[in-house]
C-alpha cells in the first residue's frame, strides 16, 4: 500500500509545477491565437455577407430605376406619337380634303373607342 502511494506521488511529480504552469500557458496562448482566428475569419464572413447584401440592394435599385425609367418613356413615346400622330395628321387631312372625313372617324373610334373626348372633338370637325 506505501509502495502504490509513493509511485502515484512520484508519478504526478514527474512534471513539476513550474513546467506545468508552463505547459499551461503554452495551451492557453494556442487557444487565444485560435479563437483570435475564428474571430477574424468570422468577421471577414460577415463583411463579405454585408457586401454582397450591399451590391444586391444596389442591383435590384438599378434595375427597378432602368424598369421605371424604360416604361416611362415608353408609354410617352407611345401616347404622344401614336395618338398625336394620328390625330394630328388624320384632322389636317379632313381640312384639306373632306372625303377623309368618315376615315378619320373610323379611325379614332377604332382607336381610342367611343368616348365623350372623341364625339365632341369629331363634332368641332364639322
């Protein structure tokens, strides 16, 4: 029992308490450098995440913007040269010439349909 005793002893003493506290801070300054790494690489993954986040918001502003500016002009070019066009040719025509003038109702009734607009503006023709 004394021998058994003795031989644990000496085998915790093996590694004195000055190399121990040593073997310690050995771990601990691996651990802080690993945890100073994950923190880094955490950090970067953020950034990286908050940059492509940034770019895509910037993206969808731009496409919306080339959308709302693409429908813009189209639907002006669209109202202000086909129906102007129309009218405006088709009514100088009827003032030249009144054998265009049933043409150019048909045209704007099949146009832009029957409205109050048209029927009153067919009337002034007259």
């Amino acid at each position: 029992m004394a021998t058994k005793g003795i031989n644990r002893k000496c085998r915790f003493s093996i590694i004195s308490r000055k190399s121990r506290s040593m073997i310690l801070m050995i771990i601990m300054i691996i651990m802080i450098v690993i945890i100073t790494i994950v923190m880094i690489v955490i950090i970067i993954i953020i950034i990286i995440i908050i940059i492509i986040i940034i770019i895509i918001i910037i993206i969808i502003i731009i496409i919306i913007i080339i959308i709302i500016i693409f429908f813009f002009f189209f639907f002006f070019f669209f109202f202000f040269f086909f129906f102007f066009f129309f009218f405006f040719f088709f009514y100088a025509a009827s003032f030249c010439s009144s054998l265009i003038l049933p043409l150019i109702r048909v045209m704007s009734v099949l146009i832009c349909g029957h409205s109050k607009w048209n029927v009153s503006r067919l009337n002034v023709l007259k």
